[in-house]
C-alpha cells in the first residue's frame, strides 16, 4: 500500500535525495554479529576486569554481575518492543515510544556520545596492544610520535571497515573475535591453574554490595554489554528485522554475561602477582605473565590490538546508524543523512564519529594521565550515556505497550526492576562523593547531554513540526499491524510513526 507521511508502511520508498540504507540486506546472523562486534566481548575480556579492578578492587567481581542483571533486563525490553518495531534509530526510537520525541532524541544523543566514547576507546586500546606487541618484538615504540603514528593507522582502519559496509565489517569482527577468545582463554585457564584450588572468597564477599567503589565499577560493566543493542540499529537493513532483533539482544547478553564473569575472577587474581597493572598498563599480559605464560602474550597483543579496531569499526557503525536517522528526521544537519553512491552506507556520519572518536583518543595519548586510565575515565562517562538511554527505555517500554494495549505484568515487572536498579546505581555514584576524577566523571556526562537537550529545544522553537516527528520512522511487523486493526486502534497508533 501507500501511505502519506504520517502512515507505515513495510517497507518505503527511497528519499528523493541523499540515498537509502539497503532493506533486508542483513541476515539474522549478521545482526547477531553486528551486536557481537559491538559488545566485543574479546576487548571486554581484556579491558573490562582490568578497570573494574582499578575502581573497585576485590569488588570487581559483584560489579560484573550488578551489570550483567541490569543488562539483561534491558535486554528483555528492547526484545519486547523489537518483536513489534524495528528502526535504524535503535533505542531512540524505542524510548521515544512511550516518553514522545523529546526523549527519542535525547536517548539519541546519549547513544551517540557512549558510541563515540567507545570508538575512542577502541582505537586507544589498539594503540595499547600494538605498542605492547612491537616491545615484545624488541622494538622500542614508547616515542610519542610511535604512539600517534599507530593511533592513525587504526582510526584509519576502524572508519574504513564501517565505511565500506556492515558485511565486511562482520565478516572481520567474528574471525578477530574467534582468534583473540581463544588466546584470551589460554590466559584464564592458566590463571585458574597457577593459583589452584586455593578459593579467593573476599572476591565473593556480600561486603562489596555496599561499597560506592563496587556501583561506580557497575557502571563500567554495563558499559562492557554496550554494543549489544546495536543489533536494534540494523532495523531497517536486518532480514526477518522483528525476530531477528529480538532474538539477538537477548542471546547476546546471555552469551556475554557468562563470558564476562568466568573471565573477571581469574584475572583479579593475576592482577596480585609480583607484575602489577598500573594506568597505562594492558591488563591481559600482567596475568599472563603472573601465570607464567608470557609466551602467549604475542598472540594475545596482536590479536586483540586487531580485534579492538574491529570493535571501534562496529560501535562506529552504529553511532553512525544513529546520527543518519536523526539527520533524516532532520533534527541534525542534512549532510549526516547521506549514504554513499557505491557502498550504500552513512559515510558522512561514519566519518564524523570516526574523527571526533580519533580526537578523543589522541588526548589521551599525548597527556600525563596514563592511556589505561584514560580509556577508563572515557569509559564510564560513555557508560553514563548508556545508563541514561536504558532508563528511559525502561520507563517507556511500558507505556507504549500500555497505549496499545499489549502491556503484561511480566514487562512491568521488567521494567520496574531495571529502573530501580539503573537508579540505584546512579545514586550510589553520587553518594557519597567517589574519591578523585571520578566524582566529575557524572557531570561531564550531564554536560555533554545538555548541549543535546538544548539542540532539541532549539529545534521544538523554531521547527516544531521537525520536533515533533523525531523517532518516529520505524515499521511495524505485519502481525502487529494486524492486532492493531482488530483491536482498531492501528490508524492511531499510524499517527505516531512512520515508515522507517
């Protein structure tokens, strides 16, 4: 059929300028492993525990499984809603859904900072495990000018992956995934075995809960998981898109949530050997080197050097997806909207996500604080951002399954459980005061969120009709059209979307 503006329809028709985001081009294991590359749990493995640790210490094993829970709620919410309507918005789409257009873009604008954050950490990271492979080789590399020449080079890489299309940028994240896990995994069985049968229990103490050091790491360990949601910004381009969406968050996160914890509690342990992380330290060869197997450090560096390239490629893709929907709702300059004539990809947005990610991580390589650390610091105000838009998911599932009349006690229960938990953690990020940078970590991120808030008002000023229709392109899967009309209600819910 043929719709007007304020209708759906499957599928539309490509914009008179810019060009289009191919439709169905994306199979249901490519949207799995769009998520996958994203989350990356080979970079998470090898970073996460390590930052956890220099927050929270012991504590660092309860600050894994206080994000992996908040994740998973999340997770069954964004299958809730994917199961009906899918978007290249993702959760600004989702979140607009039930709190308007209002919070459609600033769930937008959070994502884009947390993808940007994590873009940046992906490229700093790789100049981390490059750096450390090149030493290992007997190279001396701790030149600033190395370290900004390898910095380049992999920003370069991780723009032209994205830039050249979501296929090969899986294609390539599943091979650097599969070989990274595997030497990561030589690594933690080797932990497990210096150490022994000897059982670490302070690492399993309840006293952790109470600890603002364990909450403030929490943060850091849902922004592990982040990533995995981008699954839901392939939308428009995924096969099958409402069950493969669906479907993917949810695995992703069962999958990473395993991984993660078998991993953090082996190298807590490696990280109390005679060789200790510090703040411009890569955490993985410490406990390779404290379990005595320095040897796989070789492949360890290259590989996950390589594989962290490949997740700044995917969180890039994504924070790209995000940009070009909200340039297409015209809420951001037109040219974000643009899809390049050959490769059929966002390649304005890639670049400028790419670029400001370079920027980011090109300060944290030429100042005095340590690049680890650094990246640490990046990476908790990212994971705010992803903390604030999984709120407001949280908060709006419920209402838009109220209005159209699919809300199950289940999904309240969901939903309240992850709003109280995401808030809890906020609050004990707050109180009492974090020692150090981190108690500024906070509101730099409100900073960045305030410039979003003020572009949206600016637009619902001046351009109100603009503002209004923000997060609203998606489509709806045809068996949710479907109840709608027997329930009669589908002609209004037509009203607040449109095709995406």
């Amino acid at each position: 059929m043929t719709t007007d503006e304020s209708t759906l329809t499957t599928r539309p028709a490509a914009p008179a300028d810019g060009g289009e985001l191919p439709a169905g081009a994306v199979s249901g294991l490519g949207v799995f492993a769009q998520g996958l590359a994203a989350a990356a749990p080979s970079v998470a493995i090898a970073g996460v525990p390590g930052s956890l640790y220099l927050v929270a210490g012991k504590g660092a094993f309860w600050a894994a499984i206080v994000g992996g829970a908040l994740v998973y709620l999340i997770a069954a919410l964004i299958a809730f809603q994917a199961r009906r309507t899918v978007s290249s918005g993702s959760l600004g789409t989702y979140a607009g859904n039930g709190l308007g257009p209002v919070a459609a873009f600033v769930t937008g604008w959070a994502l884009i900072l947390g993808y940007i954050g994590f873009a940046a950490g992906g490229v700093l990271g790789a100049v981390l495990y490059f750096n450390a492979f090149l030493q290992e080789i007997g190279l001396h590399t701790d030149h600033l000018a190395i370290k900004i020449l390898l910095l380049v080079l992999a920003s370069a890489a991780a723009f032209y992956l994205p830039f050249r299309g979501v296929s090969l940028s899986v294609k390539w994240g599943l091979g650097f995934e599969v070989v990274s896990l595997v030497a990561i995994f030589v690594v933690l069985i080797a932990s497990y075995i210096h150490y022994g049968a000897h059982l670490d229990t302070e690492q399993f103490s309840l006293s952790h809960l109470s600890a603002s050091t364990t909450l403030i790491a929490a943060v850091t360990a849902v922004g592990s998981y982040a990533g995995f949601e981008s699954s839901a910004s392939l939308g428009h381009e995924a096969r099958d898109a409402h069950r493969s969406v669906s479907r993917a968050v949810l695995r992703l996160v069962i999958i990473l949530s395993a991984l993660y914890l078998f991993a953090t509690y082996p190298e807590v342990l490696g990280f109390q050997g005679p060789k200790l992380l510090d703040a411009d330290s890569t955490p993985l060869p410490v406990v390779a080197e404290n379990a005595g197997v320095h040897w796989v450090t070789y492949v360890v560096t290259l590989s996950l050097g390589t594989a962290m390239i490949v997740f700044s490629a995917a969180v890039i893709n994504s924070g790209a997806r995000s940009l070009f929907t909200l340039a297409r709702e015209k809420a951001l300059p037109g040219a974000l909207g643009r899809v390049h004539t050959s490769f059929r990809t966002p390649h304005v947005a890639i670049a400028f996500v790419s670029i400001v990610g370079f920027i980011i991580g090109l300060i944290g390589t030429v100042n005095s604080v340590g690049r680890f650390q650094w990246d640490v610091y990046v990476g908790i105000v990212s994971s705010y951002a992803y903390l604030f838009a999984y709120l407001l998911v949280a908060i709006a599932t419920p209402l838009w399954l109220r209005r159209i009349k699919a809300l199950t006690p289940k999904v309240v229960v969901v939903a309240v459980l992850a709003a109280f938990g995401i808030l809890y953690v906020i609050y004990k990020n707050l109180i009492p005061v974090p020692d150090g940078a981190y108690k500024f970590l906070p509101y730099v991120f409100i900073g960045l969120l305030l410039i979003g808030l003020l572009r949206f008002l600016q637009l619902r000023a001046t351009k109100p009709e603009i503002a209004a229709r923000i997060g609203s392109i998606q489509t709806l899967s045809e068996a949710e059209q479907e109840r709608l009309a027997e329930l009669g209600i589908l002609d209004a819910v037509h009203g607040t979307h449109r095709a995406s």
